[in-house]
C-alpha cells in the first residue's frame, strides 16, 4: 500500500537529507583534511547545508496542500514519493562511505550527484508550501546550483 505523503512529512524529509548531505560533506573535509582547497570546499558545503536545514525548519512552519495544477489527481504526491524513495541516500552510511569513496573524485562525483538530487527534491517542494516561502525555497535551489558549480569547478582542477 502506498503512503500518502503530507506536506510537513516532505519538509521533514528535506531536512533528513540536508542532514545526510551535511554529515557526507564533513566526513569528505575530514578525510581530505590534508588537501586544503579541497578540504575548505567540503568544510563549506557542509557549513551551507547547515543553513539549510534551518531554513527547512522554517519552511515547514509554511507547508500546506500542494497548490500546483496537476494533470492528474495525486501527480505532485507521486512525484515526491518517487523522489523521496531515491536510493541516493542509502549510499552515505558510514559503511558504504569507506568502500565507495576512496579518492577525491569519488567524493565530488557523489556530491555531484547529492546536489542534482537537492534540485529536484526543492522544485518539487514549491508545489507544497505556502506563497511566502517561495523565496526562500527559490534561494535554496540557487544555492544548491552554486554547490554543484562549485563541485564541477574542482572536478575541472582535478583533472587537470
């Protein structure tokens, strides 16, 4: 049986993956702690996704039923539940951390990959919230993008 999806339980998913992204982010700064531009990159994102999770926290003060036009009834509430059973996350438990990632460039393809996620996750989240978070959802996606420029801008320097 499928579970219907509330608002409030999309933001607090949102923040769970803010969470996973930020502890991904500094178990990546600790690992590299020897690299110091790499290191302060992830020492960054880490530090953003933080902010994020706050920003989530007050979202979800904001949240209501999906406002957006479907073209078909429950199409907003199928697609986040697509998203939110992505096995993207699995990916980041301790254990599965020290066997995937094993050089710089595993990390940033991971975080590459988180950060694609993110976008998504934030365009699906607008169709759940109330107007006045709009903006704030519309930063987040903004910063999301800065990270994966961000990521792509060192994987560049990497493989040069």
């Amino acid at each position: 049986m499928t579970k219907i999806l509330k608002p409030a339980d999309i933001v607090d998913i949102g923040i769970e993956k803010e969470k996973k992204r930020r502890d991904f982010y500094g178990r990546v700064h600790e690992r590299f702690s020897g690299e110091s531009e790499l290191a302060g990159l992830f020492a960054k994102l880490r530090d953003w996704e933080n902010e994020h999770i706050e920003r989530f926290e007050e979202i979800r003060e904001g949240v209501r039923g999906g406002q957006g036009v479907e073209s078909y009834p429950g199409e907003i509430s199928a697609y986040m539940q697509a998203i939110v059973e992505s096995d993207l996350y699995s990916d980041i438990s301790p254990e599965s951390f020290a066997e995937k990632i094993k050089t710089a460039a595993d990390a940033i393809e991971m975080g590459i990959r988180f950060e694609k996620e993110a976008i998504i996750f934030f365009n699906g989240l607008s169709h759940f919230i109330d107007h006045s978070f709009f903006k704030t959802v519309r930063t987040l996606i903004e910063e999301e993008q800065q990270h994966l420029i961000m990521l792509f801008g060192m994987k560049k320097k990497l493989e040069e």
